[in-house]
C-alpha cells in the first residue's frame, strides 16, 4: 500500500513506509538522485506530519550506510 494511502487509511497515526526493504529495492540499490528524489516524492504525497520514512522494520545488514544519509539529508533539507 502506498505510504500516502496508508496515511489516509490510519487518519492521525503514524504510519511507517516508504521504501522496499530487500536487496533489489531503491533504497539498497539506487543512486543519491533517485533515492533523494523518492524522499521528495513521498512527502509530496504523503506529507511530513505523522510520517516516519523507513523501510519496513529492517533493512538488509549490508546496505551501504550512505543511502540511509540520503535518506535523512533529504528530508530535511525538503
């Protein structure tokens, strides 16, 4: 379900999304662009109140360290 149809179906709770956790999702494998950009696109949708931008509840245990920077350097520069 997409993070925005997930905000809207719990109304004023957090929801947590976003992004794929395996080995073949964005988040693993894509470059700063497409994953800053997938950021932007998901606070477009989806806002930034009640929302936590995550993978599931883990990601996979080699995933490069930078792409959750990305992820954070993102959203708050959004």
């Amino acid at each position: 379900m997409p993070l925005g149809e997930g905000k809207k179906l719990f109304g004023d709770r957090p929801v947590l999304g976003g992004f794929d956790n395996s080995i073949k999702g964005l988040l693993y494998t894509g470059t700063k662009e497409e994953i800053q950009q997938n950021v932007r696109d998901l606070i477009d949708e989806a806002g930034k109140k009640g929302v936590i931008l995550g993978a599931d509840c883990t990601v996979p245990r080699d995933i490069p360290y930078d792409h959750l920077r990305w992820v954070i350097e993102a959203e708050r520069d959004y």
